[in-house]
C-alpha cells in the first residue's frame, strides 16, 4: 500500500496529513480563497518536502494510492453567509410561509424576497413558472429552485422541468440554472426537502468550481487516482459521485470520527470536543463509543433530508473579528480569513483577532509560530488591538488584552454550552490549530476537569479523514407488490455499477443491507442477513438500504497516560500576560518533552502549529506516544 494523504480545508488555513504504515508527516498552508488549488499544491509541496527531503509534488503524487479532502468552505460560506442569490418557486403543497419560517434569517439571507407561489399544474402551471423564473433573474437571482408538494407530486415536478428546459435551454450563454428539489431528495417532508435543495443550490458553484479544478491540476501532476471528497456521511467518493450538500461540515465530521478514536483508545465515557479553527469552532459529542447523529441532520439550525454527523459550527475561531458594538466586545461571526488575515500577518489587515491579541500579550512568538516560517508584524498587531478595542472602550493595553480574551474564551464555552450539558464527569477535546491556545480558561468555564490535547492536534480533523473508508448508500422503497430480493438485486446493481465509476472493482468490496422502517419522522434500522424480513408495523414506510465500501488502511492510535515519572524540563521561559498581569513562565517544547513527563501551571507548551497556556490550578502529562492531559490539580481521571 502507498502513501494515503488527508487534507482538511479551512477559511485560514489548510491542513495535510500523510500516512504510509506507522509513518505519519503532517503540514499547514494558509488558504488561498481566490484559488483554492493554489494551497492545495503548496500544501503537497511541503508534504513532499518532509517526505523526501525536497519539494517533488509529482513525485508525491506517483507514490501516493488516495488523496481524501474535506472542506470547511461550505460551512464557512453558511456561516458568513457569502455564495449565490437563490430564487425559490414553490407550488402545491410547498408554501414560502412555512419554509421561512423553520429558517427565518437564513431564508432571508438566502432567498429574501426572491420567491413565488405558482399553481400545481396544467399549462398555465408551466407558464407561471417561466414567468416566475423570469422575475426572479430580474430581481438578482442567479440559481433558482423549484419544489412542488403533493401527494403525488413527482409527475408535476418532471412536467414542469420540461417546460423550464424549453425557455432555458442549458447550452444557451448566461443560462441560469434551474434546480429541482425530488432529483435530490425523495423526503415526502416538503419543508426539508425543499430546505435540502436550497442548500445544495447555495453550496454548488463554489464546490464545482474548485473541487474540479482542484482535480485537473492533481492529473496534470501526475496524481493516479481521482480525488476523493470525504463527506459528512463518514465515507469518501470521487467529485462526480458527490452532491454539494454532502460537503458540508466534512471537515468537523473529520474531527468527529477522529474523537470518536480518541474516546476509544482512551476509555472515555464522554468526550466534547472543540475544534477550533481560524474562522469556526466545531463541537461535537461521543457518548458511549458513539458519536451523536441526526437522522435528519441539520444546517444553520435547519433539518435537512440527509442524517448528519451532530457537529455544530460556530462563528468564532483564531481569525475571527473582534471589534466594540453599543460599548461591549462583539466576536465574529466575521472572520479575515487568511486574507488579509489577522493584522500581525501583515497582508494589508487591520482588524483586531484574537490572534492578534495573543502577540500582543506575548503568548503566541513570531520565531515558533508556523515553525517560524511565517514573518509576523507584532507592531501591526498591537496598532489594531488599540484602534479597534483599546481606545474605543478608554482602557489601557494590557487590559484591553485581557478583555478580547475574556470575551473571546466566553464566546467558544457559550458554544458548547448551547451544544450539550457539561460538567466535570466530562473530559473536553481540544484540537485545531487555535484549540489548544487557552482552552484552560475555557474549561474553566465549562466547569470541565480534564483536557485531551491528540499528538497530532494541529491537523486533527485531517487525521480523523484516515478513518474513512470509499463508499455510497443505495436506497429502494419495499411494497407489498416486490420481494426482498428483487429489491436487493436492483440495489446491488446499482452500488456495482457506483463502484465501477469509482474505478474499484465491486468484488472487493463490502456489502451491508438494511430495512429502513419509517413511522413518520421516527426511523428504526435493522440490519438484514437474510432475505427474510422481521415482522413490521402495519402502516410503515419500508426502504432497503445498501451501503457498499472498499476498505482502506486506517492509522493505529497507541499509547497509555501511565502518571508522569519524572518532572518536564523547561530550559526557556516566556512573558505571557495572564490574568491581567504579566508572567514570566517556563516554555516547554512538545517535540523535546519525555514521554510519561510532566509539570505544573502556569507555563505554555508550544510546538510547530500549535501553543498552549497552561494557566495556575492546572497541570500537565505526556503520554507515552506524545498525546497531553492537562488536568485541574487535584483531579484525577
């Protein structure tokens, strides 16, 4: 087997993970928003470079079986609401009304006023329609959906696609696509259905354009496989097997599965992790081996037709703004993004961010951040953080500092908080490269006792892709006019023909099947092993599920917190504001510490891409493979 690389795209950076066996390498690249291909390349630049010594994408690229991508940008757009102009044409069933309001300000954001109601069908039906689709691209629509609710709504749906395809045929210039929601979807629930098609419309476009060009780029270099998208369903597929709306949250559900792992490997009855990024927080939960799902997963607050990993983004991560409103600190959900970035980058920012803020107060150092490979303008830095926070709230430096941290920790605790009960029978994740930072002060305000912060940290939700195997779920409704078997058979026919376009021979693969029995919103699966099927109540709605997968390497997590033998050596210290003062403490770094080693706060750890303040009441110990505990003193696990 060769090399398996993982890569997680972030707002502000991107993250890559390289695996062949026991070998792991790991980088970051800042993200290049008006190509994303750009940090795609640079990133296996630099992986090559750690591999081999020296830069050889294409050498990379020949010794590589699978390249798997996640991608934050899909949540990130959600969560700034930045993308398309939808238009939205309902009919039938579908009412606007009702739509708005399971969303109301995120129907706004996207849609606004940008609608219409239209009858059912009959000629006129599609006359309206072209109408509609007229007025809507008039008043800025430049996608539009179409969703029609009945009990027999499938026939309305197709005529009415045909009509749209008349006016506006596709392969005319400046065709504005025409979207229609039960090609995606067969939810009879119009509200998430319709809900469903809106977000994989609003997702679309910046998807396509850069995950395709992503993949000529890999080919031209000499990449061997096509790329693979791992998706927010926990398996991977090629870009044309994938639909927008699967790309949403791929990233935190990384961080999920690799939590899931970590609560596993450690005996751990409850893990939140926090996933902090540059523009998001992503919490999750595993209770009992298992992490939470939706069945009807949900998007900004809204159920959606597909089950989702229940991982939540929120707006506030190391690039978030932080700027006065009405007298008090506001943070996020505006994020600089790795363009212009936080001040202290120096690429024309001037915003204040928390990772400003932690220059500024001598917690995070321009020699050991990126590996010190970035430049950092401290001077810029401490310009915003007076500009923006300082001297709009009258306060001195160091308690303006003191302030944006203040806020900021509140902002990340009040986001698990929102997510799931706390408590100190819970142990609390922490990874991405901001997690870490001072997530002591977080867990203080989460009332948690301890914190487990993975080796691998920094590109954790990368390194949570490695546990995904390529994969697709088929379904078929079961009536009392079909055999089980006959379904199956049609089932299997279509997951042999999805793992063909895979390139992936379908005897290779693994085979499970289910029945699917749904009694309104309430579904109970039940895995098959026969063609017999178990008794079922009278009135539910039966489907056969598939899923086939082509199982692929998976990292092995090894090691044990065994009690720290011996006390950690700090040959260097740091001034770090702490509480409002400032602290000359020791500096451990990760790379030197010994396993099963530890120490005592205050004092900050650090290594290439990730720092963290280990605050007073708080210690620290290594495990033997390098994983940390950090543990309120006088706790114990």
């Amino acid at each position: 087997m060769g090399i398996l690389i993982n890569i997680d795209n972030g707002g502000t950076l991107t993250d890559f993970c390289a695996v062949e066996g026991a070998k792991i390498w790991r980088t970051k690249t800042l993200t290049t928003p008006h190509d994303l291909s750009r940090c795609l390349m640079d990133g296996l630049s630099r992986i090559s470079s750690a591999i081999f010594g020296s830069a050889d994408v294409q050498a990379l690229l020949l010794a590589t079986d699978h390249i798997r991508y996640s991608t934050t940008q899909g949540t990130n757009a959600l969560v700034e609401r930045k993308g398309p102009r939808l238009g939205l044409i309902v009919a039938g069933a579908v009412k606007a009304k009702e739509l708005r309001d399971a969303g109301p300000e995120l129907f706004d954001a996207l849609v606004a006023d940008r609608y219409a109601e239209v009858a059912l069908s009959g000629d006129e039906a599609r006359i309206d329609v072209v109408r509609a689709v007229s007025d809507l691209v008039a008043r800025g629509a430049n996608r539009v959906v179409v969703s029609v609710g009945d009990a027999d709504a499938a026939p309305h749906e197709h005529a009415i696609k045909r009509g749209v395809l008349k006016a506006f045929p596709p392969h005319l210039l400046g065709a504005v696509p025409v979207l229609f929601s039960r090609e995606l979807a067969g939810d009879d629930n119009d509200t998430r259905r319709t809900w469903t098609a809106l977000f994989n419309a609003f997702l679309h476009p910046a998807m396509e354009r850069f995950l395709y060009a992503a993949e000529h780029k890999l080919r031209a270099a000499r990449a061997q496989k096509p790329l693979l998208i791992f998706r927010n369903d926990g398996q991977s597929a090629r870009v044309a097997k994938t639909v927008a709306i699967k790309t949403y949250s791929s990233g935190p559900r990384g961080g999920a599965d690799g939590a899931k792992q970590l609560a596993a490997h450690y005996r751990i009855a409850r893990l939140i992790s926090v996933d902090i990024g540059g523009t998001t927080t992503d919490v999750s939960v595993v209770c009992d081996g298992t992490p939470k799902q939706n069945r009807y997963g949900k998007v900004a607050g809204v159920e959606t037709c597909f089950p989702l990993a229940d991982v939540v983004s929120f707006g506030v991560g190391g690039s978030s703004i932080i700027k006065v409103e009405n007298g008090d600190l506001k943070v996020g959900p505006e994020s600089v993004g790795s363009t212009p970035g936080p001040a202290c980058f120096g690429f024309g920012g001037t915003a204040a961010t928390i990772t400003d803020a932690f220059f500024a107060s001598g917690l995070l150092d321009a020699a050991a951040y990126f590996g010190g490979s970035m430049p950092i303008d401290l001077a810029r830095a401490v310009a915003a953080v007076a500009h923006n926070v300082a001297n709009p709230m009258a306060l001195l430096p160091d308690a303006a500092l003191t302030a944006m941290e203040e806020a900021w920790a509140s902002r990340v605790a009040a986001s698990a908080h929102a997510f799931t009960k706390t408590g100190d029978t819970a142990v609390l994740a922490a990874f991405g490269g901001a997690g870490p930072l001072i997530i002591c002060r977080i867990a203080d305000k989460l009332g948690i006792q301890h914190i487990l912060i993975p080796k691998l940290a920094a590109v954790f939700s990368a390194f949570g892709i490695g546990f995904s195997d390529i994969g697709h779920d088929y379904e078929l409704p079961l009536t009392n006019t079909q055999s089980a078997l006959s379904v199956i058979n049609t089932l299997r026919q279509q997951a042999k023909r999805g793992m063909i376009a895979e390139a992936i021979d379908p005897e290779h693969c693994i085979e499970t099947i289910s029945l699917v029995i749904r009694h309104g919103d309430v579904e109970d699966v039940v895995p098959l092993y026969a063609d017999a099927l178990p008794p079922t109540p009278a009135g539910a709605h039966l489907m056969l599920r598939l899923n086939i997968r082509h199982s692929l390497p998976k990292p092995v997590l090894a090691g044990q917190f065994n009690g720290p033998e011996h006390v950690a050596h700090a040959p260097e210290q740091r001034t770090v504001l702490i509480s409002g003062e400032r602290l000359a403490v020791p500096l451990y770094r990760v790379e030197n510490l010994t396993p099963n080693s530890g120490a005592s706060g205050p004092c900050v750890l650090e290594e290439e891409f990730f720092t963290c303040r280990v605050d007073p009441d708080w210690r620290f110990e290594t495990s033997d493979t390098g994983d940390i505990l950090l543990s309120r003193k006088g706790a114990t696990l």
